[in-house]
C-alpha cells in the first residue's frame, strides 16, 4: 500500500507597502519573491499616515499593469494590520525590500513588531538589482514634481500619471 502524499500546500508570500509609486526596484523585488513562493500577493497599504500622491485604487493600477500576465503574482489593496491580511491569505512570508544600512533599523523594528504579533510569520528581506537599488518612491515623486525625467525609473504607465499629475506644476 502506497502512502498517500501530502496535499500541496502553496508558499504564500506578502509583498506589502505603500507603492506611492510603484517603481522598476519594487518590481524587481516583487519578481525575484516568486523564487521561493508560489504565490505573492502584492499588498498596497490604504491607511497610510502619509498623505498619499495617488489612492490605493491608483497604485493598485499601476502595480497590476506592472505585472502584466504574470498567474502567480496577485495585486490588491489592503486596511488594518498586515498581520492580518497575511492571516487571511494563509501566508507565512513578508517580503521587504533592502536597499541601505539607512533601511535596515526601521525594517528590523518592522519585522520584529510583525513577528511578535504572528509568530508563524517570517519577515524576508531582499536586495535589489544594482541598477534598481538606488530608486525610492519619494524621490521618483520628487523629481517628477519638477519636471525631471524619470523614465529609467516606473513604468509608461506610472511616467505618464505623473506627468499628468503635476502638468500645472508642483503640487
Ligand atoms: O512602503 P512602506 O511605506 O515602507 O510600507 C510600510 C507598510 C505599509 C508595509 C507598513 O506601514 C504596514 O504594514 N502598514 C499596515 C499597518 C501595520 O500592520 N502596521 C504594523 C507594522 S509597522
């Protein structure tokens, strides 16, 4: 009598944020993830203390046209505690990218809160590609706010929001 194996059971992985834009170095982390999950479930943060550039229905867009036809990767904006989204979607990985030493305080704060809030959930951090892991959001919105050109660093569709965002000059 054979035994009978066990049922598959997909790697659900996290990829949470504020993607206030979503930039070529989230898509680069959010890709090299799906080396060990099955499944990243990109999670654009709603409740955001800061005043965001675009609402989470926006980055969500721009997130999913950024992913293109891609089965294992799923978009969705998220409330509340990222624990809890990780609950509901039985996942048992965060994915935060780590881009300078300047990261990393807040990100092990970050990981240890998360931890000691679920412990079955385990904090991962990834390096970006080295022509990537210059790039934040802030500044993308920084210099589109005057003009500059930030065309190496979002995607079209990220570029041309905001160029239409700040056609009548900063905001
Ligand atoms: O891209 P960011 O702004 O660094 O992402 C931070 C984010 C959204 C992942 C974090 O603030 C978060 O998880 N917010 C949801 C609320 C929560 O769970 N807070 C406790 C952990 S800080």
């Amino acid at each position: 009598m054979t035994d009978t194996p066990p049922p598959f059971r997909p790697k659900v992985a996290v990829y949470a944020g504020s993607f206030d834009p979503f930039t070529h170095g989230h898509a680069d982390i959010m890709r090299r993830s799906l080396a060990f999950a099955d499944r990243v479930v990109v999670a654009v943060a709603n409740n955001i203390n800061k005043k965001p550039l675009f609402t989470a229905q926006e980055r969500v867009a721009f997130i999913a046209e950024s992913i293109g036809t891609e089965p294992r990767i799923e978009v969705r904006a998220f409330d509340g505690l990222l624990v809890n989204l990780a609950r509901e979607l039985g996942a048992t990985m965060l994915v935060r990218g780590l881009r300078a030493v300047s990261d990393f305080e807040f990100e092990y704060q970050m990981a240890l809160l998360n931890r000691h809030l679920h412990p079955g959930l385990e904090t991962v951090f990834m390096v970006p590609s080295n022509d990537t892991t210059y790039i934040s959001s802030s500044m993308v919105r920084e210099v589109a706010r005057f003009g500059g050109d930030i065309g190496a660093l979002v995607h079209p569709t990220v570029a041309r929001a905001l160029a239409e965002r700040f056609a009548s000059g900063p905001v």
